[in-house]
C-alpha cells in the first residue's frame, strides 16, 4: 500500500534515517554484469567485504590480501571453509620487499602512511597505538600468472592506494571493475584524494558507476567514500 510505505519512508527520514537499496546489491549486479571471474580485496581486515560479496550472490574466486598478524589471523578462520576463497598475508605496494606498518586501535584505521590530523579529529578514539613489519608484494607479482581474465580489484589501503596501483599496473589494464576509496580531504599524510583517484581510473579506462558512503565527521560532512568503477 502506497500511503503505509511512505508513512514508513516519513517516519525514517524524521529520525534522520533512509530507506534504499544495499549497495552490496547494486555492485553484485554490477559484477555479474562485467563476468567477474575474481575479486581481488586489498585490505581484506577481517573478511567483511569478502563476506558481503559472498552474501549478495557472487560465487567465483575471492583472493584477499591482509597484512596485520591478528587481523590475518582471523581472515583465514572466516574463509577456511570457502574452497574458492583465499587469503594471503601481505601488504602490496609499489615493490616488493617489508615496510614498518602504524597499527591502528580499531586495526581497519591501520596504515603504511602517518595519520592526518583530520582523521584523528573526526574519530578522536582512534589512533596509532603500535607498529608491525610486514611483508610487501605487488599487485602483478601476486596476479601475474593467474589464469582468471575478468578481475575486479577492490582497495582499502587507508590512503595507499597510489603505491597499490603503481605496482600493479599490468592488473590494472586486466581487470573490468575496480572500487577505490575516496577521500575529500587529507587523512593520510600523502593519501590519494578523489580528484586524482578519480583522474587515475578515467586514464585507465574506467567509469564511475556507483558511490558507496564511507567516513563522516561528527559534526556532519562526509569525508570519504568509496568509488565503483567499471570498463568503459
């Protein structure tokens, strides 16, 4: 009934609240759409993207990449029982090789970049509280002689992705779908912002088919998002 649904859709929007379509729903559309044949998660954390894509439908291969010993630790427990699933313990960058990582306190904050003060103003409970070293790889290293031909590459490095894509450039023109995060201002000293992700993705023949909401200040603005790319 009409008038029931927008009594609903009145009655979020008073406590600042909003019914629509999961976007987890309109990227597995968009991934069935493309033929993706791997998900490649950069940043994998604790498996909650992967698990997500696993949720709303896309049944191929998922290979995730996560650096952080307890956070990789509890990766390999979610997809241990996913025969198509796999996890790798490494971060990726522009070369291979280790780097000293800043540990977050909430770990999906944790990043080879310093924090900005941007960041610590808008989520005042988090902040560096250790460092790791890690291992590194690239994007190519790691894909280079995987046989799947329809990638989709999925980045959550906390403002690395810069180094992410630069060794990886032969994936990169491979892959038909790619999701990037993208920041409005600095909150990584050095971290991409949305112009150049953007620029970047274009270059390499991407468009932008969806945004997804991300990091918001307290007090209101939105302060990153991220961006779903498809083959134009």
């Amino acid at each position: 009934m009409p008038w029931l649904r927008n009594a609903a859709v009145h009655g979020l929007a008073r406590r600042g609240l909003a019914l629509r379509r999961h976007p987890a729903s309109r990227r597995q559309s968009l991934l069935a759409g493309l033929g993706v044949d791997l998900v490649v998660d950069v940043g994998a954390a604790r498996g909650g993207f992967a698990q997500e894509v696993r949720a709303f439908g896309y049944r191929g291969r998922i290979l995730s990449f996560e650096p952080l010993a307890e956070a990789y630790a509890d990766l390999t427990a979610v997809c241990a029982d996913d025969p198509a699933w796999e996890a790798r313990r490494s971060a990726l960058g522009s070369e291979s090789g280790s780097a000293e990582i800043n540990v977050a306190s909430n770990s999906d904050s944790s990043s080879l970049l310093p924090m900005d003060d941007r960041h610590r103003a808008a989520a005042p409970q988090v902040d560096y509280v250790t460092t790791q070293t890690v291992a590194v790889s690239t994007l190519d290293a790691e894909l280079g002689t995987d046989p799947t031909r329809r990638p989709f590459l999925k980045l959550d490095t906390q403002g690395f992705e810069r180094q992410v894509l630069a060794g990886g450039r032969a994936s990169l023109d491979r892959a038909v779908g790619l999701q990037l995060e993208l920041s409005f201002v600095p909150l990584y000293d050095g971290g991409m912002l949305v112009d150049e992700a953007i620029s970047l993705a274009y270059e390499h023949g991407f468009v932008l088919a969806a945004i997804e909401s991300g990091f918001a200040s307290p007090d209101g603005p939105v302060l990153q998002a991220d961006g779903v790319f498809v083959r134009g």
